[in-house]
C-alpha cells in the first residue's frame, strides 16, 4: 500500500514535494495506510496542482479534456454508409437558342417538383416501413414515425442538383444520395427511392409533352464508410478550450459566476411548477375522393369535440369554465391538424396525461376511419391509418433545460451589469 502512496504523491507539483517530500516519506513509515489515503493523496496532488496553474495551463487543460471526450464519443458513433446515384430529365424538346441559365433553372425546379413528391410523408413512410428494409427500427420504438421521418429528410436524405453549382453549364442532372449504417439498406433505399421518382414523373408528363428520367449512374453498395470523425473532435478540444475560458473567469468574478448558478437552480426548479404536455400524434391518409379540410370540418363539430371533453373529462381543472370556451381552447391550442401533400395529414393533441392525449387521437382517428353517416357502407373508407396513434415517453413542452439555462443567463447578465455599475461608481473598490 506504501508504494501506492508514493505513486499518488508524485503527483503533488515539485516544489511541494522538495519542502515536504522528507517529511511525507517520515510520516508514511509510521502509518498504516488504507485504500482510502491513497486516494485521499492523489485528490490533494490534484487540487493543489490545479490550485497553482497558471492561466495558460487551466485553459489548454480543459481543451485536453475536451478533446478526450469529443474522441470517445465519434469513435463510439455508428458509421455513416453513402449510396449515391445519378440520374438526369431529358425533355423532349430542346430549344434552338438555349440560354444555361433558364434551361437549368427550368430543370431544376421540375427536379425539385418531383423530388418533392418523391420525398413527400406518405412516401417515405411506406419505404422506411417495408419489411425488407424496416429503417430505423430502434428510433421508430420511442419516437414517432413523423419525427423519423423528418430526421430522414434532414440528416440522411440528400439531393445535388448539378444545374444549380456556380457557373454549371446547362445540365438536368441531379445526384440522390442515402445515409444510413447499414450498406445494404442504403442502397436499397436509394434503389426505392429512384423507383418513386420514376412513377412520379410518368404521372407528371401524364397528357404533356414527354420529359424522360434516365438512370445515369445506379445506386452503388458503399464500401468505405462516409464518416468524418474529425470534425466533432476540433469541436470538443474547442468547446474544452471555452470551458477553460469560462473557468478562469469563475475564478476572476466568483460572485457573477455564482449568480449564474443561482439563476441556473432558482429559475430551473421554478420550471416544475410548469405541468408536462404530452403530444401524441396520428397519420392518415385521405381517399382520394375525399377533400381533407371538407372531412375535418365534418368530424371535428362542437357537438363531436363536446362529446369528447365530457367522455373523457378533459380540462377537469378548468371546472366552471364555459364548455363553448373549451371547445375553442382545444381546437385553437391543443389540436392540430396538419394537411400534407398526396391527402396525408396529422392529427395530434398535447395534454398533460400522456394516456389521455392518445385516447383523444385514437377517439378522432376511430371517427375518421369510421364515421357515423356513410352514404355507402360497402364502399371505400374515408381514411387509411398510416401510423397509430403515439404514446408519447417524454413531454413536449415545457423544456425545462432551456429555461434553466435563460436562467443562468439572466443571472450573468444580471451580476455583470450590478458589477459595471458597482466599479463605475466606486472605482477605488477591488473587483468581486
């Protein structure tokens, strides 16, 4: 155990261990050390090394640690796998005098028409759930498919249009490229992905003048992965060095930093007074008979959304309050629906019991599949059930990090102005 002891000692900064290392060593051979004082001695080198750093040293410190950290963290991030494929629109006619610019901006915006079509909801959710590909299977047990989705168009969906780069000469090609961990998947994906964009442009050009979609370069299976490691670990070692930045300046100004921190825990723990609000959400898909503002206005009546607040005893805390008054409330704050294109929508509804909120969207989505007048029975329902109703894990609102932390800047603000104030007015004082 001594040699432990001395080991950990080594860490006290040379001066220290020049005054007092004959003394130290006395006191060890007359001691019967335990685990515990070996660990007692290297926090005491640790707090006095720190303790006696200069500036310099606290900040390149942190960004060591920073970057340490940043590093564990790429290397334990999945790889990223890019499949790419290049197509290109050819219309049937092209003009004599071509001008680049208008026959690519032209290209580019017929690109963009069926690409949005491609990449529309109802699209990528038929191929992220398809059994031979099943996408992001992890992500869609504890979020909702919507927010898959719009992590999928945001992240890990691509689209290069080469007629658009500064100074393209005229070109209607476009690249479509695909993340994802898995290489298969990625370049099945893509394969999918070409294939809609295929049956969207046959029904574009459906009665006009035909504009053909070529297939230039198909899908590739990417072997290397696309991951760029680096950039997350100059991010750490840089957030490290303003970590180290930020602690020289507690050290400088202790009471605007415990301002800070008073800010932090006041206004965060105030935050709990802030009830939860849960969002569950529905997707559905309209005939193509049907208009979908025309339907919600059928289904969503006061007299349907008056029933629903007595049936489930919803805004029981409001007690007294005019049931036209919380009709409104629920239809102008609590429900929304949101109209997306190929007759999707979404129906969701925030409340504080997560339970209540999906009974409420599941009530709405059972009415719309199956609502109380049909003019034929045997016919085709009004409404497809695309994703079920979410049984949300976490609330949406309030986010109680972001308002602790407007705490703490508040609180900074707040003790730096007092600070300025103060030294103006008492230049002779010594700084807090």
């Amino acid at each position: 155990m001594r040699k432990w002891l001395r080991f950990a000692a080594r860490f006290y900064p040379s001066s220290w261990r020049t005054r007092y290392g004959a003394e130290f060593e006395a006191l060890l051979d007359d001691s019967s050390p335990a685990w515990h004082d070996v660990f007692d001695v290297f926090r005491g080198a640790i707090k006095m090394q720190i303790s006696t750093w200069s500036i310099r040293n606290v900040i390149i410190a942190c960004g060591l640690i920073g970057l340490v950290i940043a590093t564990v963290w790429a290397f334990s991030t999945p790889r990223q796998y890019a499949s790419h494929a290049t197509l290109r629109v050819t219309p049937s006619q092209i003009p004599e005098n071509l001008v680049p610019a208008t026959y690519n901006r032209e290209m580019a915006d017929y690109i963009n028409r069926i690409w949005q079509q491609t990449s529309s909801i109802t699209s990528l959710a038929e191929i992220i759930q398809r059994p031979d590909l099943d996408l992001y299977r992890s992500e869609r047990s504890r979020k909702p498919l919507f927010d898959v989705m719009e992590h999928m168009k945001r992240f890990d969906l691509q689209t290069d249009i080469m007629g658009t780069r500064p100074g393209a000469k005229p070109s209607s090609a476009f690249i479509v490229t695909f993340h994802y961990p898995d290489p298969v998947k990625a370049q099945k994906t893509t394969r999918a992905l070409i294939a809609k964009m295929n049956d969207v442009n046959a029904r574009e050009v459906a009665g006009m003048a035909s504009v053909s979609l070529d297939l230039l370069d198909p899908a590739n299976l990417p072997t290397k992965s696309e991951t760029n490691r680096w950039p997350l670990i100059l991010a750490g070692f840089g957030f490290g060095l303003l970590a180290g930045i930020l602690a020289v300046g507690v050290r400088r100004w202790p009471l605007v930093a415990a301002s800070g921190v008073a800010g932090f825990v006041i206004v965060g723990a105030a935050s709990f007074l802030i009830p939860n609000l849960y969002v569950s959400r529905a997707m559905l898909r309209a005939n193509p008979s049907q208009q979908v503002p025309n339907l919600m206005k059928q289904i969503l009546s006061d007299e349907f959304l008056e029933e629903l607040i007595k049936d489930k005893s919803l805004y029981a805390s409001r007690n007294g309050t005019p049931i036209a008054q919380l009709i409104e409330t629920m239809r102008s704050r609590d429900l929304k629906v949101e109209i997306l294109p190929s007759n999707a929508f979404f129906i969701s509804f925030r409340y504080p019991d997560r339970f209540v909120a999906q009974q409420v969207v599941s009530r709405i989505q059972k009415a719309l599949l199956l609502p109380p007048a049909r003019s034929d029975p045997s016919g085709p329902a009004n409404v497809l059930l695309v994703d079920p109703p979410s049984l949300p894990e976490t609330p949406a609102a309030p986010n109680r990090t972001t308002i602790a932390w407007l705490g703490m800047g508040l609180g900074l603000l707040g003790a730096s102005v007092a600070r300025w104030i103060r030294s103006r007015r008492h230049p002779d004082l010594s700084p807090a």
